[in-house]
C-alpha cells in the first residue's frame, strides 16, 4: 500500500557489509515455513504462505543474503491439524536448527504451536491465524518476554472494519450472524458479538455451523425468516462459498462481509457468481494498480510458476514477516533468538521493502501485532476478482500506513 524502493537500506547493508563469495562460503540461515498446505478448507493460506516466502528468499538471496548468509527455508505441511503443526514446530527446532519462523494460518493450530517456539526462545512471526490468543497469550506477564509476533490483522480488528461497513457505511443494523464451529469461527464470533454490544446492536440471529457442512439451505431460511438485511460470517473461504450459493440460490438478495479468508480463491472459485459483491476485511489486494502491489504479484507468480496468488493476503503478510526478520537479524548482527526478540521489540528502521505497508516500530515489548485499524481496508468480488470495495481507499493505496497507538 505504499510506494518503495527496490530493497532499500536492508539490501545496501548486506551490499555493502558482505561479498557474494563470503555468502556462498557460509552455512545457510534456516527459517521454517509452515502452514496448511494441504488443509482441505485452508489450503489457499498454506501455499500462499509458502509462495510469499519462496518469493522472499529468491529477493533476498539475490542479493547476498542476510548478514553474508543465503536464506535457507524449511517447509512443513502442518494440514491445519493442531497435532501436526505441533510435531513440526518441535522437529524445526530440535532437527532442522531454524533461528525463527513464520507462517501458520489456523488458530488452532497456532496456539499450542506458538508455545514450543516460545519455550524454546524461537522467534515465530504468524502471518496467517488471526485469533487474538496466539499473540496475548505469550505476553508479560504470562512470560517474561514473548517470542510470538503477528503480521495479521487480529480478530479484534476485522469485526470493527466489517461492522464499519454494514452499519457506519451502509446504515444496516438488522444482521444475522453466522460462523463455524473451528476455534477460528468460535473466537471470531465472540469478537464480533462483543463489537456488537459495544455499538449496542444485538444481532437478530447468531448461529453456528459445522465445518464442511454443505447442506446450509435450513440456516439459510432462517435467516431468511429473521428479517436480517445483512449476514455477517466469520469462517474460512469453502464455507463462506457455501453459505453464498446457498443465499443465491434462494434469492436471499443479501450483503454478505466477513473476514479475510474470503478473499482467497477458493471462495471465488467455490462460489462462482454468488460471490458477486461479497466484501471482506483485507490488509492487501492483489489487484491494486500500485507498484508494490503490481511488483509483488509479478514476481511472486515468476518465482512460483503460476498466474495467480491463491491468498494474496497470507502471501504479502509472509513476505512482510520475513523482511521485519531480516531487518532485526541485521540489526541484532545476530540469529541468536534471544537478540531477534529484542531487535524486533525495539527495530530502529523504517521499512521500505514491504508488501502490506511501510511499518516503523511494528512492535514493542507489550504490543507483538505489527497490524493497526488504519491498515485494514475493505475489499469486495467484482467480476471475479478483489478490489477495493471504496473508492478512496483505492486512491490511497499508495499512500503508507504506519502504525497508530503504542
């Protein structure tokens, strides 16, 4: 959302401080990757957290690496399955020797994860799970100093932004509520129900649905039955299709807004027509005319062989994590987690190789979340593709948005 330069101060600091041949002649700096590749309802997040580091390393390779080293990544499937995300995070750790990582793009599959990177003093940046504990369970006094960052927009955040639209912007306040029953649906909810009372509006339904469910047409005549002029959803992109064709097909003529994972392809592809106008809450969209935004997405499809981003979200939000890393690992002159920790509490430079936007002090020793409200946008399906749901928000996606408050 910002115009920057090719890779800024990170890169003349490597230029200047390191050779090509030192850096070959070095053993790698190893960062595990790890995310639901292969998550039935996730898999959009998972390759795309995968594709944005891939893309990353090829960037920062090129040029010389970090502290004369190449970047070395280690991918895990982690399946969306809290088990596996857990046995991988300790075999990066206890096997593979990784200095930090990042990724992750289920609550529940982050938290119990996040917890061997902290005991074992591992920076680990999340850059897809959006549940407010996997950061502020880690925080003072919980743990003398947290080792969880997150470069996601939390789930206290997106209920506002997307309550901003249906009842600020839009002036409806008969909504029907509906989520999954994954911890990412429950704790989503709760953060939506919350920003509700606190707006004094009390929702006219607020039901749950199994994960995977594909028979939703009774829910659907609920809501239907309400008198509800908005649905408001919080779960990932297949079930979100599934409650849109369901409202099509029963000419629910309804706005449909949620959270991010709405704009991953999946629900595009899942919901075909009946995504049509659906919105969400986003920190980046694929499809703005910027020139970060056009050199990201150029570049991440060249370097992973395909045309397009299945989550451009969760692939900007990975890059992003991977460059605040590089810059505290710089700054630290150092991969030792606890001088990592301390660097990325205390970064001194402003960014100016990032995707989502230009961020200065992203966190500090009470704050790990890099993402404030002013960097959350609106974006809606038009003819099959995101893009900003307001045109001022399209004629400030260049301008930078730090970060606001402490």
């Amino acid at each position: 959302m910002q115009k920057r330069n090719t890779f800024g101060l990170l890169c003349c600091l490597v230029a200047l401080c390191f050779s090509g041949n030192a850096s070959a002649q070095l053993p790698p700096i190893k960062i595990g990757i790890i995310g639901p590749v292969t998550g039935k309802v996730s898999e959009d997040m998972g390759q795309s957290i995968v594709g944005g580091a891939r893309t990353f390393a090829a960037d920062i390779n090129q040029m010389g690496g970090i502290l004369g080293r190449q970047v070395e990544l280690v991918v895990r499937d982690d399946q969306a399955k809290s088990e596996v995300g857990v046995a991988f995070a300790k075999e990066l750790i206890a096997q593979e020797k990784v200095v930090a990582a990042v990724g992750f793009g289920n609550t529940g599959v982050a938290l119990p994860s996040a917890k061997v990177f902290q005991e074992a003093k591992i920076p680990l940046i999340v850059s897809g799970a959006t549940g407010v504990a996997v950061t502020k369970s880690f925080l003072p006094p919980a743990y003398p100093a947290s080792y969880i960052f997150r470069t996601s927009a939390n789930d206290e955040l997106q209920p506002i932004v997307i309550l901003n639209d249906v009842i600020d912007r839009r002036k409806i306040d008969k909504i029907a509520v509906l989520h999954d029953d994954s911890p990412y649906g429950q704790f989503g909810n709760q953060n939506m129900i919350a920003e509700l009372e606190r707006r004094k509006i009390k929702p006219l339904m607020d039901e749950v649905f199994k994960v995977g469910d594909l028979d939703l047409s009774a829910l659907l005549r609920r809501v239907r039955d309400s008198g509800a002029q908005a649905i408001v959803i919080y779960c990932l992109g297949p079930d979100a299709a599934t409650i849109a064709k369901e409202a099509y097909k029963q000419q629910l003529k309804l706005p449909i807004v949620g959270p991010w994972g709405m704009s991953q392809q999946s629900f595009v592809d899942n919901a075909g027509k009946a995504a049509e106008g659906a919105r969400m809450a986003v920190t980046f969209i694929e499809n703005d005319l910027s020139s970060v935004s056009n050199e990201f997405s150029l570049t991440y499809r060249k370097v992973n062989k395909t045309n397009h981003i299945p989550s451009a979200v969760a692939a900007a939000q990975t890059y992003d994590a991977l460059r605040l890393l590089a810059l505290a690992m710089i700054q630290a002159n150092s991969t030792e987690g606890p001088k990592v920790q301390e660097a990325l509490e205390n970064l001194q430079q402003h960014t100016t190789t990032t995707v989502v936007t230009r961020y200065y002090k992203p966190f500090s020793p009470t704050n790990h979340e890099a993402i404030t409200l002013n960097m959350v946008v609106m974006g809606e399906i038009r003819n099959g593709k995101v893009v900003y749901a307001y045109k001022e928000d399209a004629n400030s996606g260049s301008i930078a948005r730090t970060k606001q408050g402490k």
